[in-house]
C-alpha cells in the first residue's frame, strides 16, 4: 500500500479535496499564491511535456511517462459512449501525470496543470510535494476499477471509482528500496471526482474526496 511516513500535512489535503487523498501520502510545499501555480485559478493548460503530440481528438497533449516499474491499470478504459469515454480517458491521464511527477520530484509538473485545476490541482502540489520531501517515488501496480460516470445538468461530470493499491508501493529514490506493505482492508479505497471539460475539450479533474477502507471497494 503506498503511504508515506509523514502525517503532518493530513489535514491540509483534506482540506484541499486533494486526489488521491490517502492512496500514495500527502503532504510537501504549502503553496498559497495561485497567481505563481500554472493552473491553480484557471487550469489553463501548458506546455506539459517538450513534445506534446496531437491526440485523435486533435488536442495536443502532454506525452507521459510513469516511473520505472510504476504500472496503472483502469478498468473500464472505454464503454462505447465517446463523451464518457472522453472524462475517463483523461482522468486516467490526469492520474498518470501526478505518478509522472512523482518520478521527476516535479510538484509543479505541466502535465499535472493540463489534466486538473482548482482544489484538485492546488491538493496535488502539495500531493508530489510530500514525495519529494521524503525522497520517495512510487512503483508497483496500482488498479483503478468499477469506474462510472454521471453528467450534471451544469455541464460538469462525476466520477466514482476503486483504487486497489495492494501491490502499489513507495520506494526511496537514494537507496531504491521498496517499502513493501501487507494488503488489508484499508488498501481499497473509493473516489469521488468531479470533472469540467475546458476550452481546448479536456477534462480537468477539479475536486476529489475519498473513504479508504470503504465496503464498497472491497474484494
């Protein structure tokens, strides 16, 4: 199960609905003037990557790359529906960025601003942030499952889903060690993201909740 050693900052991620709340730690830089964060006001995407490449959809997005031995798996990846199917692709995208950023000890990565904005964005700095103080990554395989979609009548979209991080870890950059933990009933945790498609037709994740243990996620 990836967790991280500090607790300090706990709060300050609830507080900011941050994703990923407790599946890889929190914690880091307590980042308070937006008008410096790439996204934090308006999640204006930039360039997130030094070649971004143009997706089927014609939006040139960032290309990421996961850490070494760091595996994501989401199920479902489609449903048939192209509009669903766009708010899980990029939320897959959006989670992969901030396990990319992880890698590059990089709280402020492009990639992360490109896919979030608000809550969600502000809560990942200090997500990252917390890695990078420790001197941690994350490796392992992570499963995101019984991923379902809901369309609000402002336009905006929510987002439930499954984490399994019984086999995800941390692992120290230094020392490459794996900080191996048993899975228990708190490696299953559930979500709820809630999406807004921008200008340029992406899905930015911009708030997130989440109940570890939660009955509903269990084996």
């Amino acid at each position: 199960m990836r967790t991280r050693p500090t607790t300090a900052v706990a709060a300050a991620l609830t507080t900011a609905a941050v994703l990923l709340l407790s599946a890889c730690g929190g914690g880091g830089s307590d980042s308070t003037d937006n008008d410096k964060i790439a996204g934090a006001d308006t999640g204006a995407p930039t360039s997130a990557s030094p070649t971004p490449s143009a997706s089927a959809d014609g939006i040139d997005r960032p290309k990421i790359t996961l850490p070494e031995g760091d595996t994501l798996v989401f199920s479902p990846e489609t449903t048939g529906d192209p509009k669903t199917d766009a708010v899980l692709k990029d939320n897959a995208e959006y989670l992969r960025a901030i396990d990319e950023a992880i890698g590059k000890q990089d709280p402020k990565s492009p990639a992360v601003a490109f896919y979030s904005k608000d809550n969600a964005y502000i809560g990942s700095l200090q997500w990252i942030g917390g890695f990078v103080k420790d001197g941690t990554t994350v490796t392992g395989t992570v499963r995101y499952f019984n991923r379902k979609v809901e369309f609000s009548k402002d336009g905006s979209a929510g987002l439930s889903y499954c984490a399994d991080e019984s086999k995800g870890y941390t692992k120290d950059i230094k020392t490459k060690k794996v900080n191996v933990t048993p899975a228990n009933k708190d490696s299953y945790v559930l979500y709820n993201d809630r999406l807004r498609k921008n200008d340029k037709g992406v899905w930015q994740t911009t708030n997130s909740s989440s109940e570890r243990g939660s009955e509903a996620c269990q084996p």
